[in-house]
C-alpha cells in the first residue's frame, strides 16, 4: 500500500489502466460544435467522469445528452481534435 500511495499512482500505459480504475480511448471530435458523439469504454459500470489527456488542436470536452451507460458515454466538443480520454 505504501509503495502504491507514495508517488506511484498511474493511470497506466496507452492501452490500459494501471491502479485507476479508468480505460484510455482515443478518437477525433465532430466536426460540428456541440455534435453529440459516443465512445465504448466496456468499464462494466456506468462512469464518474473522464479527463482529456491529449488534444490536438486545443478542445473543450462536456457532457452529451445522452446519459453513460456500463459500455459507453456521450460527450460533446466545442471544436474538431483528435483527442485522448482517460474515462473513469
């Protein structure tokens, strides 16, 4: 418990989580603002939240108007990105 508390906390590597519990998905926005679009993160529950780890060019990411469900969350862009997710 000591080693994982003690400045070894991560969110793991591209393609899976280490010790938070979160998956990393990666896609490009639409390219109309405020465009509904659904990613599949198969957590088994429905998610907390998500945080943009990478972006390219600089995007704001919310919530869609379709609520998260065990396989999949719906968010919404303010512009076109490739983007990467942590959704936890």
């Amino acid at each position: 418990l000591a080693v994982i508390i003690n400045g070894r906390i991560s969110f793991g590597a591209d393609s899976g989580s280490d010790n938070i519990d979160g998956v990393w998905l990666g896609t490009t926005t639409p390219a109309i603002p405020g465009t509904d679009f659904t990613l599949t993160h198969n957590l088994g529950r429905i998610p907390v939240g998500y945080i943009l780890m990478r972006c390219n060019p600089g995007v704001n990411l919310y919530d869609g108007t379709v609520a998260s469900t065990t396989t999949q969350i719906t968010l919404r862009a303010d512009t076109t990105s490739a983007i990467i997710v942590f959704v936890i």
